[in-house]
C-alpha cells in the first residue's frame, strides 16, 4: 500500500498548476463536455504512466542497486527543485480539437505527459518501489485524476484562488523527502 499511497499523493499535489492541468481546465472550457474529457485523460494517464513505469523497472534491472539509490536519491531531489519552477500554458494545436473530446482529450494529453513532471515522477516511483508496479501505476493515474477531475468540472472558474507558490513548495518538499527517504531506508 505504500507504493500506491506514495504514488497518489506525490502526483495529486505535484499535478497541480502543471501544464496538464492546465490543459484539461482549457479542454473543458472547449468542450463543455466532462465525461468524454475524463476518459480521455483517464485513458492517455494511464497508458502513459505504464510506459513510464516499464522504463522505471527496466531502470531497477539494469542498473546496480547501490548506483539506482543515489541515481533516484538524485533525481528526486532534482524533482524538488523543478517543482518550483511553475509551469505555463503550452500553445494548443488547434487540429486536434477537431477530433471531438474524447480523442482531443487522449491525444493531446498522451503527447503533454511526456517528458513532464509526473511521467518522470512515475519512472521514478516505479523504480523505488518495483515489486509494486502496478501500485505506483494505479496511485500515480489516481492522483492525476484526483488533481484533474476538479479543472474538468469546475472549469475556469475556481483557478486563479489557489495559491500556486504553497502548491509548488508542498510539492518540492515530498519530492525532497522522497528523496531522503531512498537515502536513508533499506529497500
């Protein structure tokens, strides 16, 4: 269960403000259309976050264990200082809202998710805990909908009250403790 407890929390709060979110807050102001928007964020999370995972645990067989603890160790402590840099809107493709909502949806955030914040959080995760792969999978796609189901339904209206500063220091200091954490406990 910490696999997937870890997971969730680590992703819900590091989503939020991310450029995904902020896509879906866009998505749904487009569309107006929830249901069809969350399936598509659910789906391409999903999918994405196994991905990201599969490439965590080949990271966890190939390389030594001692290098893999100060490579994660490292690299969740680089997490804490990204999270501080906030993220902006990227310049949507207008092509792909031509797709309907569902495919706009699973398309455009497939593409967003690579490369950011919590794909790489979830290679992370899944190389930390490798025996529970399907955990860091299942808590890192539950945490992003957790952090996403609120912009798709609420929409635009409720964005600019949340202190973004606060959000982005919470999330830095779990990556940081994350960090620590790989340190200082056996796996």
């Amino acid at each position: 269960m910490e696999a997937l407890t870890t997971s969730t929390f680590a992703v819900s709060i590091a989503e939020i403000g991310d450029k995904t979110q902020l896509l879906a807050l866009v998505l749904a102001c487009r569309f107006k259309k929830p249901v069809p928007i969350i399936a598509g964020i659910f789906l391409a999370t999903i999918i994405n976050h196994a991905l990201a995972g599969s490439v965590g645990v080949w990271l966890q067989d190939w390389l030594d264990p001692r290098w893999l603890r100060w490579l994660l160790a490292a690299s969740f402590f680089a997490m804490a200082v990204w999270m501080m840099i906030p993220d902006k809107p990227d310049d949507e493709d207008n092509r792909f809202y031509r797709l309907g909502p569902f495919v706009a949806t699973f398309v455009l955030f497939f593409i967003a998710e690579i490369g950011d914040k919590t794909q790489i959080a979830t290679t992370l995760l899944a190389a930390r805990f490798v025996d529970d792969f399907w955990w860091v999978v299942a808590g890192t796609t539950l945490g992003m909908m957790i952090a996403n189901l609120p912009a798709v339904l609420i929409g635009h209206k409720g964005a600019g009250r949340i202190p973004m500063h606060w959000v982005h220091g919470i999330s830095a200091l779990i990556f940081l403790a994350l960090g620590i954490s790989t340190l200082w406990w056996p796996w």
